[in-house]
C-alpha cells in the first residue's frame, strides 16, 4: 500500500482483499506478470496476503515473522495459495 502509494501515486485499500477486489487494477495471468504487479495469496474462501512482483519469478512482501523479505513464487508455501495478479500502472 505504502510502495504503490508513494512511488505511483495511487492510494490502494489496506487490506489484501480490498487491494484484490478494487476495479481499477486490471488481471494479469502468472505468466505475464512484470516487476512491479500485485500478486495476491489466500485460500478458495479468501485473499489475505499481498506482495509485489519482482523480475526472476520472485516477490516481496511483508512477513509477519520474519519482516519484509522476497520469496520465489515458487516457494512450497507459497505457490499453492497464489490467487491471482493485478496491474494498476
């Protein structure tokens, strides 16, 4: 919320939901994601964690363990609970 608002001018919701839902970003398949998209994690039910894409099929984002940190999309953790990416640029 914090990088998109300061770097693109664009004020995003605070939650991963609402970041997900809001019209103005437009869908990006996995595989045509760029440095800078939103890609958004959850379950069937839900979207609870947001990160921004980075070049190499990896993404940063902010942990609640362990702080801000980048992860690869492929991660095991990770790459089952991907929902979807958004562009808003």
């Amino acid at each position: 919320m914090q990088v998109y608002k300061g770097y693109y001018n664009i004020a995003l919701d605070h939650s991963s939901s609402g970041m997900f839902k809001d019209s103005r970003g437009s869908k990006v398949s996995r595989g045509s994601l760029k440095e800078g998209d939103l890609v958004f994690f959850g379950s069937f039910w839900k979207v609870d964690h947001v990160g921004i894409y980075l070049n190499g099929d990896r993404f940063i984002h902010a942990s609640t363990s362990k702080g801000v940190m980048i992860s690869p999309m492929n991660d095991k953790y990770w790459s089952h609970k991907y929902q979807g990416g958004r562009r808003f640029k």
